[in-house]
C-alpha cells in the first residue's frame, strides 16, 4: 500500500465523517434539545 493511497483514504473518512457530524447537528429530530441547551446560560437558578 501506498503512502498517498493511504492519505487518500484518510482524507475521504474525515470527510464522510464531517459530513455526519454536519447532518447531525442540522436534524430536525435534535432542534428541540439544542433549542434547550441554548437557553441553559440565560436561565436562572
């Protein structure tokens, strides 16, 4: 195997995993516990 054959692999894998962590921070299923989280600093005690 190849050195540029394997920086060609890593590369495509923290790109597929980007991409993942982007599709999950934009799902609808988790605005509402994001929505929460956001608040948690203006909340008080």
């Amino acid at each position: 195997m190849d050195i540029n054959l394997l920086r060609s692999i890593v590369t495509v894998v923290a790109f597929v995993v980007f991409i993942g962590i982007v599709a999950w921070a934009w799902s609808r299923r988790n605005k509402a516990r994001f929505d929460e989280a956001a608040r948690l600093p203006f909340e008080q005690d």
